[in-house]
C-alpha cells in the first residue's frame, strides 16, 4: 500500500512538472515601432520552406512589448517586417529582453521590387548569459569566417583536404565539448559543410556518414542547409549517373515502392531520410521540369494511398498544395478589398461572373496605359467582364484623380498581405477567373498583350457550348 502512494507521488509530481514548464519570455521596449504586429516564426518544414507563426510581439502604444512562447526544444526562429529577417535562437524556459533592429519602413518602391532583399540580422539580447546559445554561435561564427578566409583558396578552389583538416582542427582546439546538446550538434554539421567544400561529388559515403541519421534535425539550420546542398535536384542529377536510366524509369513511371526500395537497398538509408529526398526531389524536379510535372503530381497522390507516417504524408500534402497553388484549374484564393467608399468587399461576391483581377498602380506609367486600354475591352465586352483594379493603400490619396479617369472597372485597395495571396511582386500583375471562381491563367495576360483576342475565344467558345446544350 505505502509502495502504491509512493509510485503515486511520483507520478503526480511529474505531471505536474511537465504541466508547470515555464514559457520562454520575450520583451523590450521600441516606441518607434508603436501599432507594430511583428510575428515570431519557425520553419514548419524541410521542403515547402512554410513558415510557422509560434508567437506575436505586440508593440504597445508606449512602446513596451512582451510575448510568451510554448517551445519543446531550442529552436531557430525569425521574425520578417519592413527591410528586415531578424534572427533569433530560443531555448525553453528562457527569458530574452531583445533590441529591434533600426526603424526603417520599405517605400512603395521597394514593396514593388521584385528583386529587393531582406536584410538579415540578428535580433541583439541585452546582457546575454555567455552560454546562452546565441552568444556561442555567434562567438563560433566569427572564428568560423575568420578562418574561412584563411583558408578559402584552398578549400574552395584547390579542393584541398589538408586545408579542409586544419580549418576543422583549430575550431575543435578553440571550441571544446560543451553540456550544450544544440550548440554540439551544430559545430558537427558546420564542420561537415566544410567537408562538403571538398567532397562536392556527392558520394554514399559523405551522406552516410553526416545525414543518414534519423531523426533528421531540420530545426538545425547548418543540417537543413547541408541537406538542400546535397539533395538539390537530386532526380535529375542521380538519372545522369552511369546506369542511371533505371532510376530515370522509376520516377519518370511515378513508382513511389521503387523509388523507396532504390534508396533503402541501393543506398542503405533510413526510412526517414528516403522520404524526405523523394519529397525534395519531387519539388525540384516540378519546377526544374526535368520530369513531368504531372507525374511529380502523381507520386504525391501516391504518398496519400501509402503507408508513410501521418507527419509525411501532411508534408506531402502540403507540397501537392504549393505545387499546385494558383495553377490554372484551381479555385482562386478569395481576397478582401476596401472600395472607395470603405466598403469592405470579398472577391467571392463575383462569382458567377468572368473576372479581370488587376493588380496595379497609377504611379506607374506602364499600368496607366494597361488602364487605358482595359477600358477599350470593356465597351467591347460590355457586362459580359467584370474588371476589378486592385491598388495599394497609398493610391487612396489620388482618388478623386482616378475617379476623373475614363477607366473601366471597380477600383480598390488591399493591404500587403491580401495581395501575397497572389504573390504578386509587381505591378502590373492580373489573373483572369471563370464564373466558377476557377483560375483560367495565371498570370493573365496583359490588355496590350492579347487579352482581348483571348476573351473574344472564351466567349465565342462558351457560346458554342450553350447552343450545343440546347440542341440536346
């Protein structure tokens, strides 16, 4: 009896730990980001690269900020607003009070780049713990690099082992083994990336040895970058192997049992690590087109039909949806817009009707011509096309100027995030939707590029189809 109490403390006492674990903390003070929402994320997977929104820090009017986070284990989070991907790594239990790097909103110039590029940092800790994992990574880094460029001649260009040997050597004499889990795990997969510089051949040997060991650490960035180095486009390149067409019938057939069985026997991996190409190779080989994207398409239905653990077959899923994402066929992502009378409108509230989506900007001369020309389309198609112009907020200052305008269709505005939606990178951008809410191209084409003989198709085409209904 007193033995069954015993066994009962302890086990009340241990749920009650786990249950009481403290939440990682975050705070500071920014007033210069006072209204800002800035989320704090986490990579969800190794191959769609989607991000996971883990917490949000919430500036206060004055300033001051503070959020609270779950976390089973230390991770590498971000957080990605205005001109900045800050960097950041959290440990369980653990308290931060970070600085936000300088206020610098992006212009409307810089929203419109396509090639404009986030500037990573690294979140600053106020009076960080020298073992804090942060400070030893960055304390590794910096002699990393130093010494990289002492030696990068010889590993990068000369191939040279020896260089590759000694540049290890002198990390392992300044760094010795530490209680930290995390930070031992992440010098070994930083040392075998140098080992990578000079062994680019990609061999069985190098995988076995650095990344056939389940479970894989894809929370590890230097694991997650050495994986992407060495699987990248890896149907492709494994098919252009002496006797590789075996390989090539395999995934050009979407056998999914012999592409499992090709890794397991050819090359003695794990479970894991078999699944986990197969997916990145589907990805690559989708947009590289070296194989047909139907068939990449059809290997992922496969997966569903399989006896892959539920975590890989979600990840599949997943990828099947980014593939297929804004793809002629597939339902159009509903929006919401703001008319310029402060409507809130959906884009739903157009089905049944044949949609011109038009993202565009009056600052721009290239969409005011597009403008121009849509309203010649427009008498010619009369409410038979239903155009909606999508703007940015900043536009709403020239309303009165665009309503003066002879241009065809509804104007709105939308916010940032409505238009990632369509990842639309620049203006002028448009898409065309059937009646179904179904995308018909994606992008469309331009108004002086074609869309009215494309249109004069469509409906010559649809009208066709409603005399052959009738005849029946």
């Amino acid at each position: 009896m007193r033995r069954t109490f015993v066994l009962l403390i302890l086990l009340f006492s241990s749920v009650w730990s786990f249950g009481q674990t403290l939440p990682t903390v975050i705070s500071g003070s920014a007033p210069e980001y006072a209204g800002y929402k800035i989320d704090i994320q986490k990579e969800a997977d190794p191959i769609t690269h989607q991000a996971e929104t883990i917490g949000v820090i919430q500036v206060m009017p004055d300033g001051s900020f503070s959020t609270t986070l779950k976390l089973p284990n230390t991770s590498y989070c971000f957080a990605i607003f205005d001109r900045w991907q800050a960097e950041i790594y959290l440990e369980p239990s653990s308290k931060y009070e970070i600085v936000l790097p300088p206020f610098h909103p992006m212009d409307e110039a810089q929203k419109q780049n396509p090639f404009f590029q986030k500037q990573v940092v690294s979140l600053v800790i106020k009076n960080p713990n020298k073992q804090d994992i942060n400070s030893l990574i960055r304390e590794f880094e910096n002699s990393y690099n130093l010494l990289e460029n002492k030696y990068f001649n010889q590993i990068f260009k000369d191939k040279s082992q020896a260089a590759a040997d000694s540049l290890i050597a002198n990390l392992k004499a300044k760094f010795s083994k530490t209680d930290n889990s995390f930070f031992e795990d992440y010098k070994f997969y930083r040392f075998a990336s140098i080992q990578f510089a000079v062994n680019q051949n990609k061999n069985n040997k190098f995988i076995q040895k650095y990344l056939n060991h389940p479970p894989l650490n894809f929370n590890l960035p230097p694991f997650l970058l050495l994986f992407q180095q060495q699987f990248s486009n890896y149907f492709n390149n494994e098919s252009n192997q002496i006797g590789g067409e075996k390989f090539r019938t395999i995934v050009g057939t979407a056998d999914l049992a012999g592409l499992e069985d090709y890794f397991k026997k050819n090359k003695a991996w794990s479970d894991e690590l078999s699944r986990m190409v197969i997916l990145k190779g589907i990805n690559d080989a989708y947009y590289q087109h070296t194989f047909n994207p139907a068939t990449m398409l059809t290997l992922l239905d496969k997966v569903q039909k399989s006896d892959w653990p539920g975590k890989d077959k979600e990840l599949a899923e997943t990828l099947a949806q980014k593939l297929k994402y804004l793809t002629p066929g597939t339902d159009a992502p509903n929006i919401s817009m703001t008319n310029f009378d402060g409507k809130k409108l959906d884009l739903a509230n157009w089905k049944g009707k044949l949609i011109y989506l038009h993202f565009t900007t009056i600052s721009n001369p290239i969409c005011r011509q597009q403008l121009d020309e849509l309203a010649k389309i427009a008498k010619q198609f009369n409410g038979e096309l239903q155009i909606i112009n999508l703007l940015p907020g900043t536009n709403l200052a020239k309303k009165d100027l665009i309503l003066q305008q002879d241009w065809a269709g509804m104007f709105c505005t939308v916010t940032d995030e409505q238009k990632e939606k369509y990842k639309v990178m620049t203006f002028p951008t448009s898409f065309l939707i059937d009646e179904n809410g179904k995308l018909i191209n994606s992008p469309a084409l331009s108004p002086l590029d074609g869309l009215s003989s494309q249109l004069a198709g469509y409906f010559k085409e649809k009208q066709l189809e409603r005399f052959r209904n009738q005849a029946k």
